[in-house]
C-alpha cells in the first residue's frame, strides 16, 4: 500500500515538474518571434526595443495587459501578437530592459 502511494506521488511531483517547465516563458523563444514577427516593421532589433523602457516599466505594462498596445505604439506598422507569443516577448523585453545590464547575443 505505501509502495503503490509512493509511486503514485512520484508520478504527480514529475508530471507537475514538468508541466510547470513547459508553461513557463522563453526569453529565447521571445527572441525569436521579435526576429520573425517585429523586426521589419520595428526597424530595429529585439535589443533596441527591449532598451525602450526599465525592467520595471515592461512588468507594469505587461502587468496591466498592454504589452501589445505598447508594441504597437513602438512599431506602428507592426500587427499585434498573438496571446501565446506574448508572454514570450515579456520575458525577452524584461530580461534584456534598459536597466538590466543584460545584452542579447
């Protein structure tokens, strides 16, 4: 009986651990949407757009849900993202903000 409980519990943590893992944001992946998707209608790189506001600043925007209003008002010409790819470019933008002291390479 402990065993099969054991076994059972096993399973749940590594299925919750691995869930999480795949839910969470991917600064990468965000880079690579802003290449795919921003890049040409921005006229600048993932970098550049990143720079535009604090760490602070992109978590209050992403915060308040205006992450893609605020794309828009940087790249104009830029179509809005789907929800899936936004969490995404929020990680990239936060992690590579203007006070973080991070560069993409």
């Amino acid at each position: 009986m402990i065993a099969k409980f054991t076994r059972w519990f096993l399973i749940a943590l590594a299925s919750t651990t691995l869930l999480s893992v795949t839910l969470s944001a991917d600064v990468d992946k965000g880079q690579k949407i802003i290449l795919k998707k921003l890049k040409k209608a921005c006229g600048f790189n993932g970098a550049e757009l990143a720079k535009k506001h604090t760490q602070n600043e992109w978590k209050q925007i992403q915060d308040g849900g205006k992450l893609n209003e605020e794309l828009h008002t940087l790249c104009p010409s830029a179509k809005p993202l789907k929800d899936k790819y936004v969490v995404h470019v929020y990680d990239f933008v936060h992690n590579y903000a203007s006070d973080s002291g991070n560069v993409p390479s």
